[in-house]
C-alpha cells in the first residue's frame, strides 16, 4: 500500500481536563499518515485520484477547533472524519502531540497515536 505523510501541523488549542487549559490553551503538533493505491494517481497526473492533503489539513483544523477533554478524542474523532470524507483512504494514523503539558516536570510533549482502517 502506497501512503501519503503530512508532517508537522502547528495549531494552537484549548483541549484537557483543568479548566485552565479550556481559557489559556497551548500549542500542538499532528503528524497525519494515510495508505491507500496511488497507482492511478501516478498515471493520471488528476487530483481526484488521490488523497489530497489539502483536504487532510483542513479536517485537522476543522477538528482541532473543537474542544475536547482528551487529545485521544480529537484524535479520533480527526480518523473517522478522514475514513469518511477521502474515498481512497484504506488506512490511517494520526499522532498528536501536545506541546509542553501542564504537568509537574520538564516535559517537551505528550502525544497520542490512533490508527483506524477500512
């Protein structure tokens, strides 16, 4: 199975469980992995006939505008929407990572990595 890798989208949030987080926010990163043929793709030079990352882009943000407790919903929640919305799409992972947690150390970041199939 060929695949498309979108690395590296920086949005900012308002996910996790202290109410802080919901008024102040942080940053995250999401990396987004998607298998599917990309043979026809290949041969025909057209858009249509394949994953469009575009697409993939804008349903994180869609997604990531949406708070949530957990980055593990989001997450999900960005998964099914790719499942639904790229025909093409036989497989996908997402992992996304929550920038310097408000948790009791110094911690880069927390992230989560859901896959889903067709």
């Amino acid at each position: 199975m060929d695949k498309i890798v979108v690395e590296g989208i920086k949005l900012f949030g308002y996910h996790g469980c202290l109410d802080e987080e919901g008024k102040i926010g942080t940053d995250y990163r999401i990396n987004v992995t998607v298998w599917g043929d990309l043979s026809k793709a290949a041969l025909s030079d057209k858009l249509k006939h394949t994953m469009d990352y575009v697409i993939i882009n804008r349903i994180v943000k869609e997604e990531m505008a949406i708070r949530s407790k957990l980055i593990e919903h989001v997450a999900n929640r960005i998964l099914d929407r790719l499942l639904n919305e790229i025909p093409p799409l036989q497989k996908a992972e997402v992992k996304l990572s929550k920038l310097y947690p408000p948790i009791n150390g110094d911690v880069e970041s927390v992230s989560v990595v859901l896959k889903k199939k067709r």
